[in-house]
C-alpha cells in the first residue's frame, strides 16, 4: 500500500469550502490575510498527521485541546479563498458518530469511555458559548456520499495519476466549483428527486448539505476531494471513475421521467462504491 509522507492515508474523503477573505470579521480576517502569505503553511497529510500523533499518547487526546489556527489555503485570479481547519470542533463531532463505524470493543480499545465522556462534556460546554459554529470540512470514510456528486459536474473533475509507488505525489482526483453552482445543483437536484420518489436517503443528505452550504459566503468555493481513497483504489478505476456524471445523469432521466435510465445510473454508481466498501473488511 503506498505511503505519502511516511503516514498511511486513512482512506477518507473530504468536502471542503474556502470562503472569501470578506467572508471573515476581524482579526480573524487579518489572521488568513497573514497566514495565506505564509510559505510554510502545513498542508493535507500535515493535519492528518497531526491528529493520528494525538492518539498516541496515554491516555490518547481525543480531541485537541486547543482549536487549530491552521487552514487550507486557495489563491487564484478570484482572490484568496480560506477553509479553516477547525480542527478541534470536527473532532468532536466526529466522535458522535464512531459508535456506528467501529465495534465496542474496538472503540474502546482506541478511544477509553472516559476519555469520550469527558470529550462529550467539553462539547456541550463549548456550543453553549458557541451555538452557530459550524466546520468548513465534512468527511466521509470508505466512500464518496451520492450527494456529494450532485454539487459537481463532470466538467469541474481533476484527476493527476501522481508519482506511482514511490508516493513522492500521490494520485489526485477532485472537483472544484463556485458556490452559486453547487447550490443551484442542489436546488435542481431536490426537485427532480421529490418529483421522482417521496423519500430517501439520497434526497435526506442532499437538503442536509444544502443547508449546511447557506452557511457560507455566496462567493466561496466548493471542493469535493477523493483524499485517500485514491490510494485504495487502483489507476485505472480511478482514471474511470466519472461518479458525478452518472449522478447527474441519473438525475436528468428523473427529471425526463426515464426510469430505466435513471435505474441504469444509479446501478453503475451502486456497483463502483459497494466495491470499495468491500474493501473495509478485506484483510
């Protein structure tokens, strides 16, 4: 399995936003003008890094005691585009969901209770002082959520092969677009779906990352990025993978009212991302 700074990549994937800098109330607006400045700004596998270095200590930090001061960094002719790390509240949440990705024992093996419990209680201490925070960075393991894809067009996909199995450049695939057309994507894709079937999981996560896109600058930038699975996933699925155009594809058949072709979208989608869940459990 090829390693990328001498870390094993988790095998993760990532939806990011970078707001403007007007975005920003000051000082904190400050802050990311001097820090985009900065030519040693830590980039993907440094936080990952970081938090694989809080567990192991003992007892293992949870959830970083202090919240990070570090971001993501995107400068082109629109400007400078921040997405804050926010490193300490995406720990937090994240710990309420590791009951449904780890067995008991395995979770308290890695993480004690007490050290959650204590996690969880400093959590709910925090929101009451900050009751609108919110994080620039969603993660999902072993896969790319369906609802992700319909932020996305094919045209917006990046895919470099990388370096091969020396690791120096990993493999890169990702998506990047303006914030008004993830959310009229998100707007066209509910009422297709609501049109075609009453209910679902695909239509639950799509309203649930819609709201979470109002919460930012309507002039940020989204960013759907593969992170480590390209690292589970061979070159040559990688180099075919074009999941976002059979998402929209699908949708456009709804819309038509061409099941069969919906149905057909959706089963290449199903077969591509059940195989790299199989892989979890593959030894």
């Amino acid at each position: 399995m090829p390693k990328v700074s001498s870390v094993i990549v988790p095998y993760a994937a990532y939806l990011r936003v970078y707001e403007p800098l007007a975005a920003f109330p000051e000082p904190e607006r400050d802050h990311w003008t001097r820090y985009a400045r900065r030519p040693d700004r830590p980039g993907y596998q440094d936080e990952l890094r970081r938090s694989l270095a809080d567990l192991l200590p003992t007892p293992p930090v949870a959830v970083p005691v202090h919240e990070s001061g570090d971001a993501f960094v995107l400068q082109d002719e629109r400007g400078i585009h921040v997405c804050p790390w926010r490193t300490r509240l995406r720990g937090w949440q994240a710990l309420g969901d590791l009951g449904e990705e780890l067995p008991a024992s395995v979770l308290d093996a890695v993480l004690p209770p007490l050290v959650r419990d204590q996690a969880a209680k400093d959590y709910e201490r925090w929101l009451v002082r900050n009751p609108d925070a919110r994080p620039w960075i969603r993660t999902a393991t072993w896969q790319v959520p369906l609802n992700w894809f319909v932020l996305v067009s094919d045209e917006e996909r990046e895919y470099t092969k990388g370096s091969g199995d020396t690791g120096d450049e990993p493999p890169v695939l990702r998506y990047r677009t303006p914030m008004v057309q993830a959310r009229r994507r998100v707007a066209r894709g509910l009422r297709a779906l609501k049109d075609a079937i009453d209910e679902g999981p695909l239509i639950d996560g799509l309203v649930d990352v819609g709201r979470w896109l109002e919460e930012f600058h309507p002039r940020s930038l989204v960013e759907l990025d593969y992170g480590g699975l390209v690292h589970v996933l061979p070159a040559g699925d990688l180099e075919g993978d074009h999941s976002a155009a059979d998402v929209a594809e699908g949708i456009e058949a709804l819309r038509r009212g061409d099941g069969v072709a919906a149905g057909e979208a959706y089963g290449r989608l199903v077969e591509r991302w059940r195989a790299v869940r199989d892989l979890r459990s593959a030894n």
